[in-house]
C-alpha cells in the first residue's frame, strides 16, 4: 500500500486488524478493500447496490460497498466474508451449511449472501423463511433459484450424505469450501493491484458513421500506455463461434451495427482509467438509422448489414415429416396463436473480466469463461499468431449460462498485453456487460396445431422468426435447433418447422440456456393447453396421451428404443396436479381478488451439438506419490462439472472422490473437454471421463495382475489392490515415469454418435435427450394484475442422477430463470441496461420447489446420465402462462407477462 | 478533496466556499456516477455531531438529515408513522436501508421516491440551512418541484424533516406495487393516514401517491370524498385522480398506473384503518 500524495490515510479495522487506506476523494470503499487492502473476496457486480455481491458489514451492519464512501469507515469495524470465514463461528457454520446444501453454484454471489446472513444470524438465530429473505433481499443470485440459500440459513437437514462420492451420490460440491470462504478467484481477482487497465470506447448509437480523430496524441497523455483500434490487430478483425459466421469485429472499422459495440481501447494506469471521461476520446460520431426489428430488416430497401445475406436472413433451420398441411385440413380442432418473446439478458453477477500477461514471449489470457479452447482458436486468428504462443488459462466464473461462450474480454486483453508489453486487465461495467454481451433471441412465432377428437396431435406447422441483432454469434445454433424441438417431446407424424435467424442493429443474440428451445416451448406448450380446452380433455392427461416413447419416431425420424423418459415425467406430477388444482379451486372459492392457478407444461433438449462433432477428451494418470490426477478440463461455470466429472472418474476407477485430484481447464495442460454448452458435460465429457478411469483401472489391474473387481488404495507412494487373492502391493516410486511424472495414464475422448439432418431434417441429430415436465401454481392479483409464484413441482428424466444434489440445484435454477423470462425480464437498449430497471428474480420471487428426479437411463449416458443444464427452463415459463390462464383465464401470448399487461388482459376479460 | 466534518457550520461554510457533492448514505451519488464524470469534491455529512437520529419535540418529530431508513424502521414512532415505517423497509434492501438517509431521498426528488408520499401524509417540513442565512422551513409539497428539482440553494443543506406531532388516533399505511419482491422501484405507491369515529367511519383521512406524476400528490379531493365512509366498504372514485399524469414506461403504462392506483388507495386505506 503506498501513500499517495495528498491523500490523507483511512484507517479501520478490517476483519480484526487495523489497516490504513488511501483512497481518492470519492473513492468506493470496496474499490479500496479490494485494491489496496487485498479483499479480493468483496465483489463487484454492478457498482450500483443492484446486486449486494460486494455486501460488508460496517460496526455490525450489511452494507453495499459500493456505496460507501471509502473514507467513510474511518475508525471502524469492517468485516468481510473471508474474516468472517476465519473467525467468526457463525460464518464457519454457514459456510458447512451452505455446501451441504449447494447454496453456491458459481459463488460469485456467495460472499454477499454469507455476509448479510451472518448479520442476520447474529440477531436472529433461529430465522424463519421470511426473515430470511428479507434479510438477504439485497443479494442477487442467477444460478441458485435462492431456495438452497434459505434452507441453508435456516438450516434445514443436509441434502448431502457422506459417502466416498460414487455416482448417485450427493456429496459435496469439490470445490465447495474456496466459494464460501471468499478464496475462489474470479475474473477480476487474478490481477495484481496497479496493473493497466482497459477502457473500451463503444458506440453510443445502435448505428453509427464513425471517424477516429487525432489517436497519437490522446495516446501520449501521460498514464495512458496504448491506444488500440482495429488497425492495431496483427490478424483478422473478425470472431464467430461458427466457422461459417464469422463476422462480429473487436474493432468495428468504419461503422457500428449495434449500440455498445467497440471502436477503440484505451490502456493505461488505473488512475488515469478510472476517472477517463469517454467524451474526451477523439472520435466523431454521425448516427445512422437503425433497424431496430424483424419485420423491417427484411422489407426491401432494408439496409443490408452483411454481405451475402440478402433481406438480413442469416440463415434458417426446417423439419419436415409427413404432411402438416393435409393433416391440419383434416384435423378435428385447429389452434393457432401468434407468440412473441423480446431480449433476455443473462445477468450473471460475475461481469466479463480478465487479465493477460506476456510470459517467455507467449500471451497468457486468464479471464472468466465457458469455452477456452474456442478462446485460443479466436485468438489465434485475432492476433495472427500460432497457437502455440497462446495460454489460455480460465479463471473461476461466475455464472454463463451461454454468454460466456462468445469471446469478450480477452482479444482486448491479449491486444493490449502485446502492445505495451506489460500486464494488463479489463473488468466490464454492467452496462457495457450488459451493453455488449449476447442475448437470448426474441422471437416472433406463428403456430398451428390440429388434433383428433381422441385427443391426438395431427398436424403441426410452425415458423418463428429469430432477432439474431448484429452479428451471427450462435444464430445458426438457435435456427437449426428450433424445428428440431418445437413439436416439444410428442409424437407428431405430420410436421413442418420452419425458422429464420434475422440481423437487426440490435445486440447480438447468442447462446442463452435452451438455445431458442425456451422460446418455441412457450408457443406449443400454451397451445397444446388451448387444444386439451377445445377438445375438453384434461392439459396432463392430453400431454401423456402425446407423449413421446422408446420406439416412437421424433419430428426429425429418429426413432429411440430406449431412454424416453417424459410420459414418467408428466405421470410423476399426476398427484400433485390433482391436489394442487383442488386446492385452487377451494382458495378461488373464497376470493375474488386473487386468484389461484395451475399450469403444466413439458420440454426436452437434445444434449450435444446438433449433427456435428463434439468431442471432448480426459485425462487422468497416477503420479510417483500415489496422487491420482484428472484433468478436467470441462468448465464449471456454477453447474457443478467439477464434481459430476470427478464423481464419473472415480466411479470408473474404483477409489472414492476425495483420493482424485483435479487439475482444471488451462490450454497448455489439459485436453479440451469441449464447451459447456448444449448441457454437454455431464453426457459427453463424462463419458470421457467414464472412458479415462475405466482405462487407468484396466492399466492397473492388468499390471498387477489382479481380479477386474478389485480394490484399489492410493497410499504414500504405494498403490495396494486387494482381491479374494489377498492385497498386492507396488511400489510407485520405483516405476517409469513418463513426460508428465505418470505412472499410468490414460486420456479418452469420446464424441456422440449423431447422423446429420437432411433438407427436411431427418436424421440423428442427437444420440441422447432429456425430458422435464413443469407443474406451477400460481396467484394472480387481478386487480393488480401482478402473478406471485406458490409453488413448482419439477419432473426431469436425468437418466441416472450424478449428484442429485446438483440436479436439485440445476432444476432450481433454472425454475428462477424461466419465471423470470414470464414475469419480469425484457432487455431494451439503452433503457434497461443495469440491474434496476432489467429486473431478474430475488429471494422473494422464487417458492418453494418440489424436484422429481426420474431415472430413465440412457444407453449412450455415463452409467446411463443424461444432459440437464438447458432442461430445467424449458418448460418453466410455458408453465406459469398456463397456470395464468387456469387463474384469470387471460393467454399472455408476449412475455414477460408484467403486471401492466396482465392487468390489461383481465380487464378486457376472459378470451 | 473529501470533506467529513464533525461540526455543522464547518460543512456550511465548506459548502459555501468550495461546494461539492454533498454525501451521506451514497446511495444515491454512487449509482448516478458517470464514468469520468464523478465529482472529486466531497462533503460528507455523516460525522456531524446532532445531524443524525430521530428526536421528538414539543412541536415536531425531527428526522436529523443523516437518518437512516434503518433508523425510521427502528425508531418507535406513532401509528401515523407506520406508512413510513413500511415504505422504509420497501426501500431498495437491508443494505440500502442501512446506509440511504430519509433526507437524501428527498434530496434526490426522484418521482418513485419512496419516502415522499408518507411524509406528505405527514404534512412534514424541511429545514434548510445556509452558513450565511441560517435556517428555513419549507413545507415538502414546496420543496420538491420537480423530477430531480428542489428548492434547495446551492449553499444549502437539508439538515432535517420536521413533522408535526400526527393526531394520536390516526393509522397509516403504505402500498408499493413493483414487478417483483424486493429491490425493486416503485410502479406506483400509496399511503394513506385515516382516523375513524366510534361509529367506524372516517373522520379524518389523507392520501398521497407517488411515481404517477413527476412530484408525488397530496390527493384532497380523494380525502375529501372519503370522511364518512366505512373503510371496510371504501369506494374511490376513479375521477378524483385528474391530478395524477403517470408516465408510460417499461415498468407500466399510464393506464396501468391510473387504474392500479385506485385499488391500491382502497387497500392503503384499509390497511390504514387497521383492516
């Protein structure tokens, strides 16, 4: 810490021990915990006491830091979570709580929730729900669905059993303890203080004619090291997570297609970054008109935002099967609805952030995200270098769900890091995350379904249109996978599909949890129910009636024998669907105001990439100490791959979870396990790890020639296996060691054996899918119009439940997520892009929720498991429309369904 | 510079010499902060001995300027105050609760204010003092004039809220509408302070509303029509909200605000009246 000039110290107690800060007038106060004092464990996710990440308890008192003027904790007591964690029981009591209970995913939030739970617990020591959320109302979280966090502050019975962590196990999250404690480094907490920083010049129009003014002499100022633009970039000024789509800038070169896309970067000392004025940067802006929407990118004298893709159709997807036409003519009911969904923000607390340094003459870029390898491949076009002189080493992240595929951060970090030669890093803003990162898609669909008076699906025939904003992004992913999924997991024989990915001067809109399937299901789930009404059949028992079986073809001819789990999903809610719709009708009796509904609706993923390769490899040895080593190098973005992967491993090879040590994703040690995406690591990277033991304990075996059922034990050094022979002992020490100190090793890669679509679809686009089936209760205020959640209960077919802990705590986040897309979240740019006006669920939004966990193994699963990352949303939000309509009987057909426009669907009555 | 004085008329004169951002809870100040545009002259009021704290006078109950909504909350005040008392624990989260002063939000004249339309229920006043004129009171109905404009000078601070003694028989309440539980700015809000006679009709009563105008309202129409009535089968009538002019925004149409508003009365009203 050093004295600035002029700057009188602060001095406080900081988790016990007095320190002395100096902050600039104005300064936040976790800006000088965390670069002056260390406290790395006080995050930031807004800067604006939206998200409570950076809670700190000041004398006592949960407060955003912030918020707090620096100097304001002169002759105080500061506590933060990693003191908290070292000293205080409460906390360390928490702490164990909340592994037990996977009431930390990603932990970004973790430290804010701990902290204000302390306080609470501290006054309250036996709190009951609703103390608890209101104490920790201030914390956002994305991952959790909250609901672990309250029983973890309540303390309700461990979810959690200790056993060696084979699979089916819910043990503990592996990585659990660095989350609560405040240790786990996120993409902002690598660097070391005074490091150069970045700040990124952005368009402030959605479209913009721009000219660069006198760049030589803004860069000399003094502390600013580099000034970046497009011609700073040695390769191609080009990204894209498709090959063919390749078309996004990191330096846009003449004109912006988007509001916050990058026309220049700024490097320099963190005081001259901090207080840089964006309207002083020499750039002269002319704003253009922009197309702001589907309909108008496609008129004819649109303007046309890439080349070769006329009427701004990036591209489309299409299934076809059967006759949709000649079977909706001939269908007993006919329903159509026209569905409409805008911009869904991702909202992970964690903004983009990272850090790069030059080592031995090589770029190492260690920032948050869900796909490193995607990350040195983009790089090493960007920079125009072999990837050899490339390192990229992931840091811990705090929540993706899908935006952290994309490259954000590090072609500016490694630019820069080149340029001045020096260590550099880069911490978004949220606006500018929010501002510039991918979005779910809106959607604009339009959907038929016809049906027999038994009750049975008999034509189908779906378009959507896809804002896919700017750039391609994964446009493609969303438009080929839509027809595949939009008939929901029913038999339908008489099926068309048709999609259409469409550029706008919009963010672009990328990969969000479902991959436009969220979108689709809301349209076939709502009208599967306007259907079951016509034809006065009961919604569950229409749905199991339709459901799709082993031995049934799907929309696209693929035909599985086994594995098809959603009829068990959708008869696992029966009982529930009758209680619960008993008690609505028992509570609607005796109100007028509110009322009570229930919904149900069902969805399914294909896990893996759609028709394309998507391998992932696993490596493993056993060292000369008898360490068993795993290179993991699937992402855990909050998921819990870190686990389900170790568990699969450990299973495979015969020893219990805690004798696995895990080395994590890093491009120069560990083989690519692919993205996490399409909910691909438990199936696909599991399986590779499943492949990974299985051959290290057949090594073993086969060396010391023992029993297939053997027992292994690592020791010091040693490696005993016992059969009914009696124990065999070798002594590790003593062997060859091969490059990288194993003894044994092993690394499998195992890729899904997928056949590709034809021009109507057909084919094996995945080899496995899940199933979940949604049941929601809701109350609606009608003379408010505002919708409060009661209660879910959620079936989903994992095939066999690695951690059903984890499973619990992916089913709940996901619930949060898709009530969040129904009832509140639209992102608008340039209106909503913060975390006040976007609004995301809190720990008063989400109820209690029931988990069903249906075991229908799949043949191609590691020991039968199947994907569930995109699974747990689908059906959410289609399942509080239904249960919407079932209160008030309004179809909310455009969501989010705010209190604004439900209200104004009930006043103009029942439909 | 950072200014943190520990006495009221260092502050006063800091402010008239040098000016500054005048700082306490930093609730509001940090989230308006522009990159490159924050201030760096400071005047920070929360270690001013007397400005804090809720004190009971013979013609007035103070709020001290750096009162926290906290305090309110923890504060044991009349039933009057319980509109307040529950807008407080509406205000953003426990964090912001601890840290956001009551006078601050006045400050900040923002139309969702949440503390504005209890206060003016209240029928409180402000004190604005200057290093050279001393103190003055202004009645809150005058003090906010608009989204984001006061009456207070330059060379002013709030140093409290002053509300006159509430009559001992009157309850309140408060009504917050927002797209979800907590953290979240007010779509439109009510409270409401009645008193009922020993046949249990409303003898007394008034009404304010926030974020359906630029300033909140006092509603005297709307009060007037509501003395005699039983609270349990309060009517309101739609047409007395003509001063009302809410904005269509992303968190409600004008529409919306004006229907909803009139079923949030009728409960504030009920709930005011201990229902």
């Amino acid at each position: 810490m050093n004295n600035r000039a002029g700057i009188k110290g602060t001095t406080f107690h900081l988790d016990g021990t007095q320190v002395e800060g100096f902050p600039v007038p104005g300064a936040r106060l976790s800006e000088m915990l965390r670069e002056q004092l260390g406290a790395r464990d006080v995050k930031i996710g807004c800067n604006a006491g939206d998200c409570g990440a950076c809670t700190v308890l000041i004398d006592g008192d949960p407060v955003c830091a912030c918020l707090t003027p620096a100097q304001q904790v002169d002759g105080k007591r500061v506590e933060t979570l990693r003191g908290l964690q070292r000293d205080d029981a409460t906390a360390q009591v928490l702490g164990e709580s909340f592994q037990d209970h996977g009431a930390a995913q990603c932990g970004i939030c973790t430290p804010g929730m701990l902290v204000s739970a302390v306080a609470l617990l501290r006054g309250t020591p036996n709190p009951t729900d609703v103390q608890v959320q209101d104490a920790l109302g201030g914390v956002l979280c994305r991952c959790t669905g909250y609901r672990k966090i309250i029983d973890a502050v309540v303390g309700t019975k461990p979810i959690t059993e200790n056993t060696p962590g084979n699979i089916g196990d819910a043990i503990r999250r592996v990585d659990g303890l660095g989350k609560v404690s405040g240790v786990e480094a996120f993409g902002d907490d690598v660097a070391p203080p005074g490091t150069l920083e970045i700040f990124i010049i952005r368009s402030p129009y959605p479209r913009a004619k721009f000219t660069l003014g006198d760049l030589d002499a803004y860069g000399a100022q003094e502390g600013i090291a580099a000034v970046l633009t497009a011609k700073d970039i040695t390769g191609k000024n080009a990204f894209g997570v498709i090959p063919q789509f390749v078309d996004q800038p990191v330096f846009a070169e003449t004109e912006t297609r988007f509001r916050g896309e990058a026309v220049a970067a700024v490097v320099g000392t963190p005081e001259v970054i901090g207080v840089l004025d964006p309207d002083t940067f020499p750039v002269q802006w002319t704003e253009l008109p922009p197309i702001s929407d589907v309909k108008s990118a496609q008129r004819p004298d649109a303007k046309q935002l890439h080349d070769g893709r006329s009427n701004n159709v990036m591209c489309g997807g299409f299934v076809q099967r059967g006759d949709a036409e000649t079977a909706l003519a001939g269908a007993d009911v006919v329903v159509e609805g026209h569905f409409q969904s805008g911009f869904v923000e991702h909202a992970y607390i964690e903004p983009e952030a990272g850090f790069a340094e030059i080592v031995d003459g090589r770029v190492e870029v260690h920032a948050c995200t869900q796909a490193p390898v995607m990350d040195l491949e983009a790089l090493e076009v960007i920079l125009g270098m072999d990837r050899s002189q490339i390192r990229i080493v992931p840091t811990g992240v705090g929540g993706g769900f899908g935006a952290k595929l994309d490259i954000t951060v590090q072609p500016y970090l490694a630019l820069a890091a080149l340029k001045t030669g020096k260590p550099v890093r880069l911490a978004y803003s949220r606006e500018e995350s929010m501002q510039s990162s991918t979005k779910r898609h809106p959607s604009d669909i339009q959907l038929r379904i016809g049906a027999s008076k038994s009750g049975e699906v008999t034509g189908f025939d779906f378009y959507g249109e896809f804002d896919t904003g700017a750039y391609a992004s994964w446009g493609p992913t969303v438009a080929i996978r839509v027809p595949v999924h939009a008939s929901g997991p029913y038999k339908i024989a008489d099926y068309r599909a048709e999609s259409k990915g469409i550029h706008t001067n919009n963010p672009p809109a990328g990969a969000f949890r479902g991959f436009g399937v969220p979108q689709s299901a809301i349209a076939q789930e709502s009208l599967f129910d306007v259907l079951a009404e016509k034809l006065g059949i009961d919604a569950l028992e229409f749905r199991i009636k339709n459901a799709l079986e082993n031995g049934a073809s799907t929309v696209c001819g693929q035909v599985f024998s086994q594995g098809v789990g959603i009829k068990a999903c959708f008869e696992s809610l029966r009982s529930a669907w009758v209680a619960e719709r008993e008690m609505a009708a028992e509570i609607n009796a005796q109100n007028s105001k509110i009322k009570r509904g229930v919904g149900v609706a069902g969805g399914w993923y294909g896990c893996g990439n759609t028709s394309l390769p998507n391998p992932s490899t696993i490596k493993s040895g056993v060292l000369a100490d008898g360490t068993v080593i795993l290179h993991q190098g699937a992402m855990d973005i909050g998921q819990g791959a870190n686990t389900v992967i170790a568990q699969i491993f450990a299973t495979a090879l015969g020893v219990p979870v805690g004798s696995v040590k895990i080395v994590g994703p890093d491009t120069d040690v560990t083989p690519d396990a692919g993205k996490t995406s399409a909910s691909r690591q438990t199936y696909v990277s599991g399986n590779a790890a499943r492949m990974s033991g299985e051959t290290l304990r057949s090594l073993i075996l086969e060396k010391i020639n023992v029993a297939a059922d053997a027992k292994m034990e690592f020791d010091a050094g040693r490696l005993i296996a016992t059969d009914t022979g009696g124990s065999h002992t070798i002594d590790l020490a003593s062997m060859e060691q091969d490059g990288d100190g194993f003894i044994f090793r092993a690394e499998e890669t195992y890729d899904p054996p997928t056949k590709p679509l034809d021009a109507n679809g057909q084919g094996a686009p995945y080899a496995q899918f899940g199933y979940a089936a949604h049941l929601a209760v809701v109350e609606v205020d009608t003379a408010l119009g505002t919708t409060k959640a009661i209660k879910f209960v959620a079936a989903h077919d994992v095939g066999k439940a690695i951690n059903p802990m984890l499973v619990e705590g992916q089913v709940h986040g996901g619930i949060a997520q898709g009530l969040g897309m129904a009832l509140m979240e639209e992102y608008l740019p340039g209106r909503t892009e913060n975390l006040h006006d976007y609004l995301i669920p809190t720990i008063g939004d989400i109820p209690p929720i029931e988990t069903i966990i249906i075991e229908e193994t799949d043949a191609h699963g590691p020991y039968g498991a199947k994907g569930l990352g995109e699974h747990v949303l689908i059906p959410t939000a289609p399942a509080i429309l239904n249960a919407i309509y079932n209160a008030v009987g309004v179809r909310v057909t455009k969501v989010p369904a705010t209190p604004s426009k439900l209200r104004a669907g009930i006043k103009a009555g029942p439909q | 510079m950072y200014h943190a004085p520990t006495e009221l008329n260092d502050a006063l004169r800091t402010l008239s010499e040098e000016g500054g951002q005048v700082v306490a809870g930093g609730t509001d100040v940090y989230p308006s902060a522009k990159q490159g545009k924050m201030p760096t002259h400071f005047l920070d009021l929360t270690r001013i001995s007397g400005l804090g704290g809720i004190s009971h006078h013979q013609d007035s109950i103070r709020i001290g300027a750096t009162a926290t909504w906290t305090d309110v909350i923890k504060s044991d005040l009349p039933a009057a105050f319980d509109a307040l008392k529950q807008a407080a624990r509406e205000v953003g989260s426990v964090q912001i609760q601890n840290s956001g002063t009551i006078a601050g939000n006045l400050c900040n004249a923002s139309p969702a204010a949440d503390g504005v339309p209890p206060l003016l229920a209240l029928d409180a006043s402000v004190e604005l003092t200057s290093m050279t004129r001393g103190s003055r009171r202004c009645p809150l109905s005058e003090f906010i004039t608009g989204v984001r404009q006061t009456t207070l000078l330059p060379d002013e601070l709030l140093t409290a809220i002053l509300v006159p003694p509430p009559p001992v028989e009157m309850g309140s309440a408060f009504e917050k509408l927002g797209s979800r539980r907590y953290l979240v700015i007010s779509i439109s809000m009510t409270a409401a302070m009645v008193s009922c006679d020993d046949t249990g009709k409303i003898e007394q009563a008034r009404i304010a509303i926030g974020a359906c105008s630029p300033v909140a309202l006092r509603m005297p129409l709307l009060e007037a029509s509501l003395i005699g009535q039983t609270p349990k089968d309060v009517t309101i009538d739609p047409d007395l909200f003509a001063s009302l002019t809410p904005i269509d925004d992303v968190r409600g149409s004008t529409e919306f605000r004006l229907d909803v508003v009139v079923e949030q009365c009728a409960r504030a009203v009920k709930r005011a009246a201990n229902l």
